[in-house]
C-alpha cells in the first residue's frame, strides 16, 4: 500500500524481472483498492527491457536500465476503499517486469489517500474467456454449421489494399510479442456476403454487468461488417444483436478499440460474425478480447441498437444540447478536462484528455431552481432497460452544501415523469448511478411500488439539471450506457417514490382539497409559492437555502380555514413508509394545526400533529418532520391538513419512502394522536 503523503511524486511496486512470456502469454490477476482526495489514478505498466541482462546490471549496476513502457490498465480516481478484482492478459517478447504506478492528485496536494494492491498472480495463458491470438483460438470456436466459412489466424495480410499488417499489440508498443490476430480472409474462393461466426465459450450469468472490449481492424475499400451477438444457450433461436460495425474504419492500417456492455439473467454465448463487402478486398481481423467489471459504453459510437450510449469524447451521441444565445451563459455544453474543468471519467488508451457533458452551475444569469435538460428523442421503452451513468457534483466552495440536482426524466405523451434524482451533494471524484427505464426496470419490486413507467413505445428521456442558488461549481454526466438489464436504484439516495415532491415549479402528484367545498379564493388552499406570487414571509425554500418560492404554503388573516394536501392514489398496498418533509410557521398563531393524516378510506387516522402554541416562531426557520406510516393490508393514502385563523404553514421536500428500519417521530414536540 502507498500513501500520497508526498505530493507531486508518482510511486512504483515492481516486480522482478522475469523471462519473455512467448506466444502463450500471460494472465495478470490482482485486487486493488483505492481512496482520498489525494489519488488522481492507479496504473498497471508493462516494462520490457532493452537492457541485455538485466538481472546482472540491477545486483552489479553494470549498465543503464533501459526499458520500454506499455500501459496495461489504467484506474481514475478512487473506489471509496472497496477492493476491485482485475484481470489482464498480455505478452511481452523480452524480460519484463510489471509496475503498479500510484499517481497523486495534485488538485488536491493538501489531502492524503491511498492506493492498495493484494493476491497478486501470474498465470501461464490468457486469463479466462480472454484471447490474444497469438498462438491459437484459445476458448474460442469456429461456427460448425450456420454459417458460410471459418475464421482464421494471422500474423500480417499479404496483400496491401486490406488487412493488418501487424496485430494490436505491436501496433500500439513494440515492447510486446509480435503476435497474432484473428481475421477473416476475403479472397477467392469468398463471395460478397458470405459470413464467418466465431463464438465464446459457455459465459455464465452475469450478477453485474460487464464490459466486453476487443480491438478491431477494418482497412479496405471493400469491407462488409461485424456484429457481436447474444446467444441465450436455453434458447438459442432467441439471438440478438448487442454491436455492430461496417464499412471500413478508416483509409489507413489502424486497429481501434470496441466496447460494448454485456448483461445476462441466463448462461450465453458470444458470437462475432464477420461478413465479406468486396472480394479480396475486405478482410476484418479483431484481436485482444477482454472482459471487465461494470457497464461501459459501446465503441465507437452508434455502434449498437440500444438508444443513449456515449462517452462524449468525440460528440453527443444523439443527445441534445438546447441552443443558447451569444449573450446568455451556457448552462449545458460538452467540456474537455483542463486545469479548470475536473477530469473525465472515461479511460483510454492513448492518453486523449476526456469530454463530458457539464452542468454549468456558475452561471449567473439564470435564477435558483432554472432547469436545463438534455435531451435523448425518441427513445425505445419496450423492453426492460437499465440507464447506467457516472454524475459529479462539483464546486469550488467547500463550504456551500446546496449545489442544485439532477434527475433523470421520462416524457411522454401523458406528461413527465421524476425516474431518478441526486441533489446537494458534494463529490471528490465520480460517482455511479443506474436506473430501470424500461418496461419492469426495477429488479425484484412489485411493477405497481416503483417509479418505472409502463410500456410506452417512443419517449424522450432527459438529464435535467436544478441550479441552486449562488453557486461556483457543476453538475457532470459521463459514461451513458443503455443495456437490456433490469436493475435497482444507485445510488439509494436517489430513489424516487411517487409522492415524493420538493415543489420547484409544480405540485408534482399531490393534489389541493378545501374542507369546504365553496371556497375558491387562493388564499383559502395550499399554493405554490413563486416569484410571481412574491415573498412569503421572507421564507426562503428548504431545498436549495433560495428566495423566489419552491415550496407550498398556506396562509390567511382572521379567518378560519381547514384545507388539505393530498397525496397520490397509488402508493403500494401492505407497505410501511417512512414520511419525512421540511415544514415552517410562517406566523405566530397559536390556534395553527398541521396534521398528518392517513386516509383509509372508512376511517381516518391522525399520525402527527403539531401545533401553533408547541412553536417557538422565528421566521425563516425550516423544521424537520418525520412520521412512520404502518402498512395497511388494502393500502392508504394520506394528507397534510393544514388549520390557520391568523397565520400559516409552508411545506417542503416532501419523500415518502418505504423502509424497514426505525423511523423516527419528529420534531420532538410533535404529537401522535390516536
């Protein structure tokens, strides 16, 4: 392990030299965990030698040690301390070493971390599934019977209109064994068309999803295309697509890397099918197949069926950008990584700064609770999805804790809908965040307890971001990725229930009800407090410490008014919810009653109240309410009742959440009454 106590210096585990690895290769395996604002990133580094003995000029200092270097993996930031397994695989054609490099964070020189490394070994062969091609097809199989002809093995194309003329490795280092690729041969006697399945081992089910990435070669004026597809092996008629390239890559020799997120419930095979454009002229190689923990998005972009997936390096991806005048300040655009923007999430492997899509926080010419979105049109919600991302609330004012939110939101037809939403927090690096959005999304809650939309067809899907107030700081979104998956919510603080509402612009799923039925002034009924409306008691919202409104209030002068805020229909049957809200007295009245009632249906129960004379009264002061609901058999609804003769009531922040842990009752001079 290493602490970054020392900044500005990189730190260096290394093991002792060792022999060439020949065509066989080599597996790295090892756990790693990381943590603190001091570390920037962990790297793994492959250290060939050029130095002849190198063993005998480390114990006798005869020579120089000169080596070449060749990054196996790279790692930003930290992983809270949790350990990570890894797998690499890798050759090296001379002596050779392995490094685990620490690189501070010199952002954060003042503050200390570390990096930590265990259960280190080396394995003779690829790591498993995994395949170099240099000396066969390890695990992989040629396809018997459905398809037109096989795959083959190569070393270098001896013709100079297609193909590679060396594998990835080498074309990336010389450091490494000049290796092998596989490819398919589209000279005589091929014919435009014809296909070539090479398929994976039996893949087990996937607890999480992983990330598949091969390096590709397309060079040729007459190249067809590869697809990767799933393969259920209980259901093998029922394949699917996952990615798909075609036409050439580029006009030169280039190999480039692929990735795509692959995510399973049942064992399965992979298969990567090459078809032929032009004869003699369109020969595909792939090489260096590798599998790693987590979603990834697919590479290069547009390259699977799925809507949404982007790392934002080279463009949005089909999400858009509102267009914003010259004279106004751009709240939403895509950044690259400098000495005034964090750092990216997304690795590569030729060192390319990063972009990703910037919430801009700063700026100051739009008003607390401002919203921008962006926005992904006409996104397919008919088969269970999961929406995985990588957010970073960032400000430069440690000392600020409303920064504003983001959330995720489905739009339809029928309106918006509130999937998922994070607000004031404050992060030191990226954090990971996923969400059902499709049909049944939520792995293993009830369809009619969760926040997942129905079938819909076609919607919209946005990132919308909520500016707090005075704020020096972003909101970043990275890493989009859209796979067949159902999945729950990450992180939990982002759950959204149904009738959770924190009243920016509107009163969400609650509905206003007046104990009499004649009453129609506004005075007479909770109501949303705006700029429009002007100051209300100079109470400032609960959610982002702002003026302006963002919250529900209730009040009048010399007259008795009892007026109800009601909840939404659909909260899930037999469930116990833990209710929490921000409330305020905007007035001495010591008459005042605010109550919290669960309706159930043929009677009435009152679970909280609190009232005027049990409040010390100091304006612009929020109180923390709390109220465990007890699950009812047939379901509930609830309300706030809200009785003034002379003052009012404000509300904010209202979650309803399910919970089987202790919640409890506040404040303390709340009552329960039976």
């Amino acid at each position: 392990m290493v602490n970054t106590d020392q900044p500005y210096k990189k730190a260096w585990l290394v093991t002792e030299p060792a022999p060439k690895t020949g065509a066989l290769g080599k597996c790295l395996e090892f756990a790693y965990a990381s943590y603190g604002l001091g570390i920037e990133e962990f790297q793994v580094l492959l250290m060939t030698y050029l130095t002849e003995d190198v063993n005998d000029a480390l114990e006798n200092n005869t020579s120089p040690i000169v080596f070449q270097r060749t990054n196996l993996m790279k790692h930003k930031g930290s992983t809270r301390g949790q350990w990570q397994p890894a797998k690499i695989t890798f050759s090296a054609k001379g002596d050779f070493s392995v490094a685990f490099e620490a690189v501070p964070n010199l952002m954060y020189e003042r503050y200390t971390g570390y990096v930590a490394v265990d259960d280190i070994t080396f394995k003779d062969g690829p790591c498993e599934n995994e395949c170099i091609f240099d000396l066969n097809f390890c695990e992989l199989t040629n396809e018997p019977n459905n398809d037109d002809f096989d795959w083959s093995l190569g070393r270098g194309t001896e013709r100079t209109n297609t193909g590679p003329t060396k594998d990835q490795s080498s074309f990336l280092s010389n450091g490494v064994t000049s290796g092998g690729y596989a490819y398919i041969d589209s000279s005589y006697p091929r014919t435009d068309g014809e296909i070539a399945q090479l398929v994976s081992p039996v893949l087990d089910p996937t607890e999480s999803p992983m990330c598949l990435k091969f390096w590709l070669n397309m060079y040729g004026s007459g190249i067809g295309a590869l697809r990767v597809l799933y393969a259920p092996t209980a259901t093998a008629n029922n394949i699917r697509e996952l990615w798909k390239q075609e036409g050439p890559s580029s006009g030169t020799d280039d190999w480039y890397p692929c990735k795509v997120t692959v995510a399973s419930a049942e064992s399965f095979n992979l298969i990567f099918e090459a078809s032929v454009g032009t004869r003699g002229s369109g020969d595909i190689a792939i090489d260096s197949i590798t599998y790693s923990k987590g979603a990834c998005p697919s590479q290069p972009s547009f390259s699977t069926s799925t809507w949404g997936d982007c790392d934002f390096m080279e463009n949005t991806c089909g999400w858009q950008i509102p267009y914003f005048p010259d004279e106004v300040c751009s709240m939403l655009s895509r950044v690259t990584e400098n000495f005034e923007n964090p750092h990216g999430h997304t690795e590569n492997e030729f060192d390319i700064n990063d972009s990703y899509i910037q919430f801009d926080l700063s700026c100051y010419q739009q008003q607390a609770r401002h919203t921008v979105s962006l926005t992904y049109l006409q996104a397919s919600m008919t088969t269970e999805t999961c929406l995985s991302f990588w957010v970073y609330m960032f400000t430069r004012v440690q000392s600020q804790s409303k920064i504003g939110a983001l959330s995720v939101i489905l739009i339809t037809n029928e309106g918006n809908q509130t999937l998922w939403r994070l607000e004031n927090e404050q992060h030191s690096d990226w954090m990971y965040a996923q969400k059902g959005v499709g049909e049944g999304g939520s792995a293993g809650r009830p369809k009619e307890a969760s926040r997942d939309p129905p079938p819909v067809g076609l919607a919209n899907v946005a990132f919308q971001a909520t500016k707090a107030s005075s704020v020096i700081g972003m909101i970043g979104v990275d890493d989009v990725t859209v796979f067949s998956a159902a999945c729950e919510v990450l992180p939990e603080q982002a759950r959204v229930e149904v009738a959770d509402c924190t009243f920016d612009h509107t009163f969400c799923a609650w509905t206003v009800q007046n104990e009499d039925p004649l009453a129609t002034r506004p005075s007479e009924n909770w109501r949303l407090a705006t700029r429009d409306v002007g100051a209300v008691a100079g109470l400032r919202d609960h959610t982002f410490d702002a003026d302006g409104g963002g919250f529900v209030f209730l009040d009048v002068f010399n007259t008795d008014i009892v007026t109800w805020l009601r909840s939404p229909n659909d909260l899930e049957k037999n469930a116990t919810y833990c209710l929490s809200f921000a409330f305020a007295a905007l007035f001495p009245d010591s008459g005042a009653e605010l109550t919290v009632v669960k309706d159930l249906v043929s009677t009435k129960e009152r679970a909280w109240q609190v009232r005027g004379n049990a409040i010390r009264f100091e304006e612009n002061t929020w109180y923390k309410g709390q109220v465990e609901l007890e699950a009812v058999e047939d379901g509930f609804t609830m309300y706030f009742e809200g009785k003034v003769q002379k003052g009012g009531w404000a509300l904010d922040d209202v979650k309803l959440s399910k919970t089987s842990a202790s919640c409890r009752m506040a404040p303390e001079f709340a009552l329960q009454i039976p």
